[in-house]
C-alpha cells in the first residue's frame, strides 16, 4: 500500500502498521465513531479509515494463517514394485 500524500496522515499509517489486531481494531473503532459523531472533524478522516480497514484486514488473514497447525507430509509407504 503506498502511503497517502498528506504527512499526518502518512505518520498515522505507519504507526499503525506496527499494531497488532486487537489494538488495531480499536483504533480502527474509535477513528470510525469519531467521524459520526462529528463529520469532518479530522481532515481526510474517511481516507485514514480505508487505510486503517486495509491493514485490520491484511492483518486478521495473516493471523488466520498462523493459528491453523501444519500438517507434517505424509509418508510413503508402498513398497517398490518388483518386475
């Protein structure tokens, strides 16, 4: 994801990408319910939102990946063919 060209915003991005899902997903929350209880209040807030969605998104896939346990190869055992 390339960065957005405001800084502020830009800087908010890059901190976030450094947390994990739960702290990410309340900073995701409170962003959101900022911007309905007061529209406009934070310049580009709507931006910083798909932002902040795509990263809790990116983030929740990898998560999924690590919790499942690998399943080791499994083993064959057919004897050679003799002929």
């Amino acid at each position: 994801m390339t960065p957005p060209s405001t800084p502020p915003a830009g800087w908010i991005l890059r901190y976030a990408r450094r947390l994990r899902f739960p702290q990410l997903l309340v900073l995701t929350g409170a962003l959101f319910a900022l911007d309905l209880l007061i529209p406009d209040f934070i310049p580009l807030a709507d931006e910083l939102l798909l932002g902040l969605l795509t990263l809790l998104f990116g983030v929740w896939r990898d998560r999924g990946a690590e919790d499942e346990p690998a399943k080791p190869p499994e083993k064959d055992i057919t004897p050679p063919e003799d002929g």
